[in-house]
C-alpha cells in the first residue's frame, strides 16, 4: 500500500513538472512576441516623428 502510494505521488510531480514546464515555455513566447512588438512599435513611432520634424523644418 505505502509503495503504490508513493508512485502516484511522484506520477504527479511529474505531470506537474512537465505542465510547469510548458506553462513557462508559453510564457517565453508570449515575452518574446510582446518584446519583438514593442520593438517595431518604436521604430514606426521614430519614423513618423522624423517626418513630422521634417515637416515642421518645411515651414
């Protein structure tokens, strides 16, 4: 009885391993993509203020 106790004890640390596991290589994703976004974010936001000055130079 103590030794199949045992086992379905450590059968679930195992599948809470490997859920954890998966959990956190979402969650890398989800960074990395919010990252990458941002990134361009700022570019497109750097690119339209040059213009803008550019216009404002203009007048």
């Amino acid at each position: 009885m103590k030794k199949l106790f045992f086992q379905e004890k450590a059968q679930i640390s195992i599948e809470l391993i490997i859920v954890l596991a998966a959990v956190v290589a979402l969650v890398l994703l989800f960074v990395s993509q919010l990252r990458q976004t941002s990134s361009e974010g700022t570019k497109a936001i750097d690119e339209k203020t040059k213009k803008i000055f550019d216009e404002i130079d203009k007048i």
